[in-house]
C-alpha cells in the first residue's frame, strides 16, 4: 500500500507554500475590495431607502399635484412628479402651473389621437373638446374633458369616477381594495380615491375660488371656470384616467364587487 507521506514526501509543503502565495497576491485585492465597500455603502443604502420610501414619496407627491388640480402624465420625465410637488408646496405654483399647460399643449396631438384609439366610440366628442381648446375656447372644452373622464371610468369599470358612499367613500376605492393589485400601483391610483377639490362638497367648494371641481362646472355653479389653466387641467385628469384606468386598473383583472354594495351610499356627484 503507498504510504502518501513516503510517497509524496513534500505535498504538503508545496501545498502550503502555494496558499500562502495564493493569500498574498489575494491580499490587495481583498483590501480593494474591503475600501469598495466602504465608499459605495452609503450610496447603496441611500438607493435603498430611496426604494423603502418610494411609495409614501409618490403617493404625497400625486396628493400635491391633485390638490392643484393636475394629474400626472406617464410621459413626463420621471423626477418631473417629485420637482413639480416640490413647486406646488413651496412658492413656484405659477411656474409649475406654466410647465404643465405648456407640457399639455406641445402634446395636443398625440394625447388626443391616443384618446380616440383607445376610445373610438368617444373620438367625435374629443375631436371637439381638444379643437374648443385650441380654439381657446376654455368653457367649452373643460367641461367636455370632464364629462369625457367620468364616462370613460363608467365604460371600463361601470362605476362614476368621482361617485362617493354615504360615508364619504369614493366608490372607486371600495373596488380598488378589492383588487390584486401591487401597493404601488395602488399608489398611482391614489388621486382617484382621496378627497380633492375636484371632489370637494358644496361647503368646501366655497373656498376653492376658481379651483377645478367637476360638480361645480357640470352643474353650473361656477361660471368663471372657463381658462387655459382648468382647460389643460381637465386634459391632465382624462389622459391621467385613461392610462391608470386602463394600465394600471385593467378591467379584466376586477372582482366584479356586488353593484348594489357600491351603490348602496351613493351620494353626489
């Protein structure tokens, strides 16, 4: 039998002297490695609270967007929503205001032929509402934007966009709870299911000044709504429905809820 240490005499000595050489060549790049590290740490745990926070982030942002009356756009550059956010809560609201109904006008044409592809039962009302706005015929075109939103929420979902419970609950919300959805996508969803002033009550409507609210114009309340700004608004609302309505919300993925649990508390609309 061979006896390995008579056999192999110097094995082990070659073995060891062959990791200690392996040790010290590794030994630099170890310690490259180790400084790596240590200089990328804070920007990888930077990037990952940025993703822990995305959400809540997104979800004020979307908040301040709507409480001005805009709706966000898929197409915008995607550090638009936070800058915009931050304007609208600081002191450059008309700034923001100016971007995006310059944003919406150097993008008429595509929003509408995408409006009228995805809705070609609707093309022949949107083809007015978007000539009323080019037109600068602003009280024609809001209100059509308007009425244009809510039927394409009623066509794809069966429920009134802006329809709340008797509880104060958008409609819209009871079915989006019920959905098996990602919790940022429930995010993106997130300006049609809290209270803004699109939705704001006859008492808090008062307050609003010109502010977009969709009861107070449809039902001739208000009688000054007629701008560029509310007009542009009011496009922002229907292209920002017909994305997340569609993309994010599709509606063969819904639990088709009971109508009569949704329509038990209707109040206005």
């Amino acid at each position: 039998m061979i006896d390995p240490q008579t056999h192999y005499p110097n094995r082990d000595t070659e073995w060891r002297r062959s990791l200690a050489a392996l040790t010290e060549a590794a030994y630099p790049v170890v310690e490259h490695l180790k400084m790596a590290w240590k200089r990328a740490f804070p920007t990888l745990q930077a990037i990952a609270e940025g993703f822990r926070t995305l959400p809540e982030r997104s979800r004020v942002a979307l908040l301040q967007l709507g409480t001005q009356g805009w709706y966000l756009d898929p197409n915008l550059p995607a550090n638009a929503l936070f800058e915009l956010a931050e304007s609208f809560s600081g002191t450059s609201k008309e700034a923001a205001n100016e971007f995006l109904c310059k944003w919406i006008d150097n993008h008429l044409d595509e929003t509408e032929k995408l409006l009228a592809e995805r809705f070609p039962n609707r093309q022949h009302i949107l083809r007015e509402a978007f000539e009323a706005h080019r037109l600068k015929l602003y009280a024609a075109s809001t209100p059509l934007f308007l009425a244009q939103a809510d039927g394409i929420c009623q066509q794809l979902h069966d429920i009134q966009l802006f329809k709340k419970t008797r509880s104060g609950k958008m409609q819209l919300k009871v079915r989006v709870e019920t959905l098996e959805i990602g919790e940022y996508e429930k995010v993106l969803l997130t300006p049609l299911l809290e209270a803004l002033p699109i939705t704001a009550s006859a008492k808090a409507r008062s307050e609003l000044n010109n502010h977009l609210n969709r009861h107070a114009i449809l039902h001739g309340e208000n009688v000054n709504y007629g701008t560029h700004e509310n007009s542009c608004r009011a496009i922002s609302l229907i292209t920002y429905v017909s994305w997340v309505l569609v993309e994010i919300m599709p509606n063969q993925t819904l639990n088709h809820t009971d109508s009569s649990t949704l329509r038990s508390g209707e109040s206005e609309a």
